[in-house]
C-alpha cells in the first residue's frame, strides 16, 4: 500500500492559488526558454494555470501537469511562429482572385460537412486542431474535408 503522504493529492479550490504564488515564475521562466518571447511566456502559464482549474480534482500531481501543460503549449507556439516564417510568401493576383460574394455560392453548395469545416476555416479563422476539437472529429478528417472542398471549389471556378 502507498503511503497516503507520498500519493501526489488531487487540487482543491483553495490550493490554486497557492500553487500559482509557488510556481508562478519558475513556469514563467520554463515558458521564456522555450518561447524566447516573455510576453508570449506569460500568457503560456496563464493558460495552463487555467488548464489546470478547468480540471480541478482531476489531476493527480499539479506540479507534473502545469510543467507539462507549459512545455506543450510553449512548444505549440515556437511551432506556429515557425510556421509563419516559412511559409513563402506568394503574389497576391487580384484579377484571378475570385470576391468572396463570387465564392459564397460554390461554398454554400459544398456537402455540409465540407462547408462547416471550410467556414470553420475561412470565415472564422479557427486552425485545424480548433475545427476537429469544436466538430469533435480528429485533425486528420478536417485536413481530408478540408482538401477535398478546397479541390472542389477550385474545380468549379
């Protein structure tokens, strides 16, 4: 049997705060080293913080959780910008770029699916992951739907 005083403790109400007044700027400085942004940092911990409160009496070591929530969410961040800055810049066409009054209607045609998914995308500027966690289906169904719109509307133009 385990001692109860070594079993990591669910986090009570009261303990949330505690932990932020213990934790606080050593996350800070773990998201600062994985971001190299402090601004960024910042709101890095306060998002696994809140993380951390929507999940109340569920986490088994907070400590664990916060540090691996900062890590993931840090890193996801690098990613993005990462992204953005390799992505080559392409000419904007506007004599072949089609008015969005123009698209609407090859949009509003498209399966339904398809159509959330590409409003989700476009209309609402949500990324892959947002769109599969809101439609509860995984990233690779939005990245397939999205693809398959995408070449359909392309198609008709």
């Amino acid at each position: 049997m385990i001692d109860p005083l070594l079993r990591p403790r669910s986090v009570e109400d009261g303990e949330l705060a505690g932990l932020y007044r213990l934790h606080v700027r050593r996350l800070i400085g773990l998201a600062t080293a994985v971001t190299l942004d402090r601004s960024v940092a910042d709101e890095v911990v306060h998002d696994a913080f809140a993380g951390l409160a929507a999940h109340l009496g569920e986490v088994r070591d907070p400590v664990a959780y916060l540090q691996r929530s900062v890590v993931n969410l840090g890193i996801r961040v690098v990613r993005r910008r990462e992204r953005a800055r390799t992505l080559p810049a392409r000419p904007i066409e506007h004599t072949s770029t089609p008015d969005i009054d123009d698209l609407w209607p090859l949009v509003s045609g498209l399966p339904v699916r398809q159509r959330t998914v590409v409003v989700l995308r476009f209309w609402e500027d949500l990324t892959q992951d947002r769109i599969a966690e809101v439609l509860g289906i995984p990233v690779g169904s939005v990245k397939s739907t999205l693809h398959r719109a995408l070449r359909t509307i392309k198609e008709q133009l």
